[in-house]
C-alpha cells in the first residue's frame, strides 16, 4: 500500500487520502475548516488538524507514503506569468474572479502551517501548480476562457466519472492533486525504493 495525502490548502482545506493499490473511486475525502481571527491563528489550526490526521493514520498503520498540496499563491490577482515551483513548471492562473493580497497571505500562512508539519513528520512532499494536476487529472491544464468556475466544474465532474465521492470543490481538487502526485519524480522514487526492500 502506498498511501498519498493530498491536500487543497485554503481556509476550508480539501483532503483526500489515495491509497494507489486501490480503486479510485475507494478514495477517501474530508475538510479542515480554518478557526481564528487572524491569518496565523488559522494557519495553526490548519496545521493542528493535520497533525492529528498523520497521529491517527500513524496509528491505523497508515502513514502516508506522500503528501501532495497545491502550490499557494504568488501573486495578487490579475498578473499571468510562467514560474518554475519546487521543479514544478507550469502556467500561474490568473484568478480574475476571486483573490488580493489577503487571498496571497492567508494562502501562504496556512501552506507554511502544513510544511511545518510535513517537515516535523518527516514525510516526502511535492507541491504541484494548478495546471500541473489539472492536466493530470483532466487531461488539460489550460482552457481558454475558463473561470474558476468552470475548473472547479470540470473536476467534480471527473469525480463523478471515476466515482469518487466528494460534497465540494475543495475535496474535489483535494482528489484531483492526490491522483496526479503518481505522475512525479518523487512518487516514482518512494515505489523504487519500496520495491528495492521487497526484494532484498
């Protein structure tokens, strides 16, 4: 069993725990709702509840081989440019329907929260721009026209195509990120490596 936790960061997170020897649609969703009254109060409630799901999976035998999460925003909103994230390239999207400078800090604040964690337990990562996953899971990673709307659309659609049980869009995209960390480097690198120990 490999088990991926991908992650949406946002003040309400999307999670879903992807478990590769298995179908997709047995994939398993849930949310973390961000608590405070100000960015780093919820940044650490993010990363609190996040702590106790990697202690709980940890004590079920399930400690996530890899986590995956959405890049966080580098940018106010209304800027389109080509960026290079963690070896991760692809197109920046720009959000002209939602977002500002409190969009940018508080996605930062809770991204920084999670690493804190990933860092503390010790788990591989990657974090994967929105047209890199979307083209994974989609099949495309660009869509002239499209808002945000009609991406978060698109991928509870394909949800539901693959039978994946989701209640919003942000376990959707939680989903879409968890399926398309099979496609990097590093997964590829945790399954040599598990296949190396099986077979000495």
């Amino acid at each position: 069993m490999t088990l991926i936790l991908g992650l949406d960061p946002a003040q309400v997170t999307g999670i879903a725990l992807y478990d590769t020897a298995r179908s997709l649609s047995a994939i398993q969703v849930n949310t973390f709702k961000a608590a405070g009254d100000c960015f780093e109060e919820k940044g650490g409630s993010i990363g609190r509840q996040l702590f106790g799901l990697i202690r709980s999976l940890e004590r079920d035998g399930r400690r996530p081989a890899l986590i995956a999460m959405e890049a966080p925003l580098r940018q106010k909103v209304g800027i389109k440019r080509k960026t290079t994230f963690m070896g991760q390239a692809g197109d920046d999207e720009p959000a002209a329907d939602g977002g500002g400078l409190n969009a940018v800090i508080s996605s930062n604040q809770i991204t920084g929260a999670i690493m804190c964690v990933v860092a503390v337990k010790d788990i591989p990562f990657v974090i994967l721009s929105s047209s890199t996953w979307r083209k994974a899971f989609l099949g495309f990673g660009t869509h002239k026209g499209w808002t945000r709307d009609d991406w978060k659309k698109a991928v509870r659609q394909q949800c539901a195509r693959e039978k994946i049980a989701v209640t919003n869009n942000d376990q959707a995209d939680a989903v879409g990120i968890a399926i398309a960390a099979k496609n990097t480097d590093t997964f590829r690198h945790i399954e040599y490596e598990r296949s190396r120990q099986v077979a000495a």
